[in-house]
C-alpha cells in the first residue's frame, strides 16, 4: 500500500523544461491535498533543481536526482499513485505499467508522435510552450486521474 506520486523533473530531448517554480507549487498543492510524500526522480544533471523544490517540504518530498539506477526508478514509477513528468523516458516506464500519468509535453515536437500508449495518461501541450502550462491547471488532471 504504496502512497507517493512520483515526478520526473529532468529530460534530454526538450529544449526548455517546466520550470522548477512550477513544480514547487504543484507539489505544495499534492502536499496539502493528499499528504503524499513525492518522489523526485532525474539525473545528476537535475540535482539543483531538486534542492530548489526540496527545500520547501523536507518531510514529504524525497530527493532521488542521480540516485537511483533503472531497476530502481521502474520500481518507484511502478508502486506509485501517480507520475507526473516531463517528455521524457520516465513517461515511457509509467506507460507500460499502465500508470496514472501526466505528461508535460513542449510545443516543438509533433502532436501524438512520443505520447505514451496509455489510457492512464493526460497529455499536456501548449502551442505558446511548456512554461505557460500552469501548475493548477496541472493540479486539477491530478485530480482527476485520482478521481478527487
């Protein structure tokens, strides 16, 4: 009886990333609504970005930027409630296992074209970009996904 949510900060293909502002305020959101704790998960490249998000919430939000190895991250994506990311592998992992995702796609690749193959998934684009995608806008697909 698993209850986090994870979120995977970090991605290679993007050009721009949703700003770490953003995923401070959607985790301040999921804090005070379900009392989750939240898996950061990214590479070593996304590790100060993970301070930055961290730092508001020590006791619900768990820092795994560079530390964990494949098997490790499909087993965190696996046993949560839900995952949210960017485009990126991690949306990939989360749509085999047929997860409850949310996946924050840029507007510079063609719609439909690296979407996951899972009908637990809410894509998000902007034709404007990633960053004008809105973290409450965000917040309420979670809810939805988890049907609160």
């Amino acid at each position: 009886n698993f209850k986090y949510i994870s979120i995977s900060i970090g991605g290679f293909s993007q050009p721009i990333l949703w700003k770490k502002q953003y995923w401070t305020i959607l985790t301040n959101l999921l804090i005070k609504k379900f009392s989750y704790k939240i898996i950061i998960l990214g590479t070593k490249e996304d590790i100060e970005k993970s301070n930055y998000i961290t730092k508001q919430n020590k006791k619900y939000l768990i820092p795994l930027c560079g530390k964990t190895n494949l098997n490790q991250l499909m087993n965190i994506i696996k046993f949560s409630k839900l995952h949210i990311t960017n485009d990126n592998g991690s949306m990939h992992i989360a749509s085999l296992f047929l997860k409850k995702t949310i996946c924050l796609f840029n507007n510079h690749d063609p719609v439909g074209k690296w979407q996951p193959a899972n009908k637990n998934s809410i894509t998000i684009r902007s034709k404007r970009g990633v960053n004008t995608i809105h973290p409450y806008y965000v917040f309420a697909k979670v809810n939805k996904l988890l049907k609160i």
